[in-house]
C-alpha cells in the first residue's frame, strides 16, 4: 500500500510539473482573447478531453508501441530524460520551450486541438512521462496512471474555468515564479529518468 501511495504521489507530481495547469492558463487566455464566455468553455472542455484521450490511449498502447518499434525500456527513459531536462531546464531560464512553441493563432475552436490539446496538455513532454511511467508496470498501475491524469485533467480544465479571476488575483509575477518551480521539478523528473535509464542499462550487461 504504501509503495502505491508513492507511486501515487510520485507520478501526480510529475504530471502536475509537466502540465503545470497555473503556467498553461495564461496560454489558454492569451489564444482566447477576444472570444466570447461559451466559446472559451468549448475550448476548454474539447481541449481537456482531447489531451486525456490521447495521453490514455499511449499509456494502454505503450507497451506494444516498444515491441513494435523494437524499444527498450533503458533507451526510453534516458531519451525521454533529456527531452523532460531540456523542457525544464528552458523553463528555469524563462523561455518558451521549443516543444511548445506557439505562434499567434485565430480564434477558432478547432485550437482546442492544436495548439492546446497538442502540444501544450499533450505533448511530448507529458506521454514521455506517463509512458515511463506504465513502461513495465502492472495493470493497477497503469489505471492509477490514467485515473491521476484524469484528475490532472479535470484541474487544468476549472483552472482555465476561472483563468481570468486567478490573474486578477495573483498576478503575472506570482505565475512566473510558479513556472521557474515546475521547470526545476521537470529537470529533476528528467534527470532521474535517465538515472534509472542508465543503471537499467548497466544492470542488462552485468
């Protein structure tokens, strides 16, 4: 029980990190501005169900994804490792990441696809690390995997809810230092990943 409840705990804040609901609300209102009430909450819920069904969907696949490509777990989590450090490490020096690099868009709702659902809730960054996650997990941990996500979900959807009050209220300042937090926790996540990428690797040839 208490190896779950880590577990738990250990992929929550991952996923917390690398979708970091607080830093993408002001990508939501930046896309969104200008669009009336309903339009941003059609945004929001298509854009939130996208991203779960897609990050579901590598999670149940993920493993037959390694067989088909012939991928190694070791060779998964070092890639995927320096992906999430980079991520962060741009982060902590106040850039947009490459990986979520968006340019000026027109209000439409297919955004809720592109670019919200992917790359900014779903992308790489975030199915690096929930596929980590499941690489060689058993099947309470895969749901536990979709069910914190669901719930990551279900928070970055009521935050871009109420987006325009929490800046009102916080501030741009606050949100920034919240982003340079995350981008650390990301490194972090990332450096600990290719940690166990390694010592798997050196465990196969001993």
């Amino acid at each position: 029980m208490d190896n779950l409840l880590t577990f738990s705990i250990t992929v929550f804040t991952a996923f917390f990190a690398i979708t970091n609901p607080i830093s993408n609300m002001t990508v939501f209102l930046s896309l969104t501005q200008g669009a009336d009430k309903k339009t941003k909450h059609d945004i929001n819920r298509r854009a939130n169900l996208i991203a779960f069904v897609i990050v579901t969907l590598f999670v149940i696949l993920g493993k037959y994804i390694f067989e088909l490509f012939n991928i190694s777990i070791a060779a998964f989590k070092i890639t995927g490792g320096i992906l999430i450090f980079y991520i962060g490490f741009e982060m902590l020096q106040s850039k947009v990441s490459d990986v979520k690099n968006l340019k000026k868009v027109d209000i439409d709702e297919n955004i809720a696809v592109s670019p919200l659902a992917i790359p900014i809730l779903a992308g790489p960054g975030t199915i690096v690390t929930a596929m980590n996650f499941v690489a060689n997990a058993a099947a309470l941990q895969i749901f536990l995997v979709i069910a914190i996500f669901g719930s990551m979900s279900l928070l970055t959807y009521f935050t871009f809810r109420i987006s325009d009050l929490i800046v009102r209220v916080v501030g741009n300042n606050v949100i920034s230092v919240i982003g340079k937090i995350m981008g650390l926790i990301i490194a972090i996540i990332g450096t600990g990943m290719i940690i166990q990428g390694i010592k798997i690797s050196f465990d196969l040839l001993s």
